[in-house]
C-alpha cells in the first residue's frame, strides 16, 4: 500500500504519534491550490495559501534532481565533464526526453542542461545512474537531502517525477529547497537563466513560459502530471529583492504562470498597509497538515475537460495551445501575455518575446569540447558539423584549424597568434561569464591579422514540439 494512503488507514493513536513527530496539526483536504511567496534572502513569508498540504510534485522533482548532482560535483565524487552513459532504463522513460538511443554518452553538464530547460526524463535517470548507481540509491540521496533540509512532507521514489504513489512533497518544502539552491549554489545559478538550448537544428525553450513575458524571472522549474494539476516554481528578482514563488495545482499552463506573476507583484509592490497585517513567520516555521495529497486527475484531465492535457507530459503551453489553435510559439508568447496582462496588476511591467533575444545555448552529445570551461555558456559549440537528424554517440573534441595572418609591416615584429578569442560566456543572453572563461584575444605589437570572412548564413533553426514533460 502506498505510504501516503496508509497515513489515513493508520490506527488513530499512530496517527496521533506521527502529528507530534511532525508538527502536524489537522487532518483535512486541500481545496483549490497551493500557493506561497517567500524572500530568499530572509525566507519570510509574504503570502501563503494551502503551502502546508501534501502535493505530487510532478517534474519540480527535478529540482532536488540539480541538488543532488550539485552536491556530488561539491564533494567531488563527479565533475561536470564527467561522461554518464544513457541506459536501456533511461530510454524507457516518458516523454518528455530527448530520445537518445541506449550507450550514448552525456557530460553531466549538458544532461543539467536537458533536464532543467526540456524536462527531459530520461537524463533524469542518467543523473541518477551516473550519480549513485540506480534510481533506487539516488532517490535514497533525495530522501536524505530532504530530511537534513527540514522538508518534512517530502518523500521521493524517483529522479524525474512521474507518477508515484509515494512521491509527494508541499509547497512549504519546494520554497526551502529552492532557497538552498540558490544560497548552497550560486555558482550553478546560471542553470536557471537559460532559455532555451539547441540541439543540433532543433531548440528546445524553457517549459517556464515566465522567462518569456515577466521581467526579472530567473528560474526555476516546471511540473505536470494529471493527478497534480500545473506545477510551478518560480524565482524573479528586481534590485537587490529576490523572490520565490509556488504555484501548485493549477488548472493550465497559463493559469500558474498567472498566479505566479500575482504572487511577484505583491511581493515587489509597496503596501502602504503591510504593518498592519499578521506575519506569518519564514517558511521553516510553517506547520505541516496530516493529509494525503489531493488527486486531481478528474478535474485537469478528466472526459468532460474540451482538451485533454497528455498524461505525464510536459504540456509545455498545452492550454495555451489549445486556445489559440495553434502550436506556434509567438502565439504562446501572445496568448500568455494576454492572460498576464487581464489578471495582475501593474501590467506594464509585462512585456513579450523577452527569451527570443536571448541566444539558445548549444548542448551536444559525447565529451566536453575543449577551449572553454565546462558549463561555462558558449561553451557548448558543436565540434563539427553533423547530418541532420544523426546523434553524436562519441563525439571527439573539436580541433581549430589556425587561420594564416598577413606578414607584418615591421620586419621585425613577430606575427599575431591566429587563434581565434573565445567569446565572453554568455554575451548574448546579457548574464556575467562564470570565473575564468574570460579570455583576452591575443595580439603582438604592429602585427595586422587577415580579416575574418563572414560565415554563410545558416538556416533558421527548427523548433522542437512541444511534447514537454513537468
């Protein structure tokens, strides 16, 4: 039986025991959503409805996926050039995943990559095998995780967040881990900025379709499944403020970006009155409700819904897809901030097409490429230009093949170095290069160097489709 049923099933009086072991403090079911607003800094709550109850997490799982990872290149057990290699488990998993065929191997930093921006299940498992053997033992490394962390109505079975009985967690603990992300990992902070990642020809956008119409979003992840409803968390800064909120249970894609927005808007607007309210403490105080965690299968994707969300995939805009009839991305982009602009006050603040000035980040298949620091943005060029549609089981670094310079006009000054300077880490998207990928092109004193010829234009990039798991 699962462990969240035999909680109700359990004698009265172990029921008693197990709310004074945990704090719990009433045993009843959550109605509507769950919602929380937390300061990271502080961990203050500004705003909180049903965070204590028990939810399926769907794929924020993942989050407390990137923790464990974190943490196992912290103590060196791996790096992030590290190779793990897709398994027969891992190419059976749902979709959403990129597909790769069993024995295709994957550096921890592009699986990151894949699991974060596409919710990709099957590097999920990958992580997981690479990390600690088998899910089993990493969702042992979870479980211990979320025991040190104080998240005390978190309990997981697997890396990626579908359907389990037995996994479950609250938006209570989802704010306290993706505090410690942030404050234990700030070098990794740069994971949840990215917007989008290419694959060869195909890009993949980030399934937080926030990035994309809500000014200061920076993170985090996104969640589906038909018996949680639309998940989310989410992270946005303005100044020196920054803020998280939970959105759990929502009835569409756009709905929780919705919420998520109204929950950022009170959080950085002045309230004249904000003295005059209760405080409801920090997040490690809120106290936990003995309950199991509501199924709301036959609301979100029950026969009497117009359009059915696919069971355990990442819907990645799926309601907003289905209004607008029409899998076009801009229309997403329309259609959302529409919806932003209808429900939260001060929407001039939102804007549109704020991701689509950001350049995707390449991720590729095989070993780290040389020249520049792994996980470092840019860093993920392809080595060499492959057929459409081939997967690159192996790939061997790429080698740069020097370009030949102009002799120079003093006879006795050496030739400039030809080798070509790396660019800034991440200049496109507008975020500061990690520590030491900054390098200086190299020059030599009255040397002149050959132009360089203009590459051909290539052509536009395809658009993944949106077969997303959250």
């Amino acid at each position: 039986m699962p462990f969240s049923q035999k909680l109700l099933v359990a004698p009265a009086c172990a029921l008693t025991l197990a709310g004074a072991v945990l704090g719990w403090t009433d045993v009843r079911s959550a109605r509507g959503d769950a919602l929380l607003l937390v300061e990271a800094d502080s961990g203050k709550v500004l705003d909180e409805q049903n965070s204590t109850y028990p939810w399926y997490p769907a794929s924020v799982t993942k989050l407390m996926t990137a923790y464990v990872t974190f943490k196992a290149v912290r103590d060196n057990r791996i790096s992030l050039d590290s190779l793990f290699t897709v398994s027969p488990e891992a190419v059976a998993q749902q979709p959403s995943k990129m597909g790769f065929k069993s024995g295709t191997r994957i550096t921890v930093d592009n699986a990151l990559k894949m699991l974060l921006v596409h919710s990709a299940n099957d590097m999920a498992v990958v992580l997981a095998e690479g990390v600690s053997g088998s899910i089993t033992k990493f969702a042992d490394e979870m479980n211990a995780a979320a025991r040190r962390l104080g998240m005390t109505q978190t309990h997981y079975v697997n890396p990626n967040g579908l359907p389990a009985d037995d996994q479950f967690t609250s938006a209570r603990d989802l704010a306290i881990l993706a505090r410690t992300l942030i404050r234990e990992f700030p070098e990794y902070d740069y994971y949840w900025h990215i917007a989008s990642i290419r694959l060869g020809k195909r890009i993949y956008r980030n399934t937080n379709k926030l990035i994309d119409a809500y000014p200061g979003t920076d993170g985090m992840k996104t969640g589906f499944i038909c018996a949680s409803g639309f998940n989310l968390v989410a992270t946005a800064t303005r100044g020196d403020k920054r803020l998280i909120a939970v959105v759990l249970g929502a009835t569409s894609s756009m709905g929780r970006s919705v919420k998520a927005a109204q929950l950022f808007e009170r959080g950085f607007g002045a309230d004249p009155l904000s003295w005059l309210k209760p405080s409801l403490g920090t997040v490690d105080s809120l106290q936990p409700i003995a309950a199991a965690p509501p199924d709301l299968r036959e609301d979100i994707c029950g026969n009497n819904r117009h359009r059915r969300p696919i069971e355990d995939s990442e819907e990645g805009g799926e309601a907003v897809a289905a209004a607008a009839g029409t899998d076009d991305p801009s229309a997403h982009r329309s259609l959302l901030l529409s919806g932003l602009r209808g429900a939260v006050r001060g929407a001039s603040v939102l804007t549109s097409g704020l991701a689509a000035t950001i350049a995707p980040i390449d991720v590729y298949t095989g070993p780290a490429r040389t020249g520049l620091a792994s996980g470092a943005p840019g860093a993920a060029v392809p080595a060499a230009k492959k057929k459409p549609g081939s997967i690159d089981v192996a790939a061997k670094p790429a080698t740069a093949k020097p370009a030949p310079a102009k002799p120079a006009q003093d006879p006795a000054a050496k030739p400039a170095s030809t080798a070509a300077a790396p660019k800034p880490a991440n200049a496109a998207n507008g975020l500061k290069p990690w520590p030491g990928t900054e390098q200086a092109a190299p020059t030599a004193s009255g040397a002149k160097t050959k132009p360089a010829v203009a590459a051909s234009p290539k052509p536009p990039p395809q658009i993944a489709p949106k077969t997303e798991t959250q």
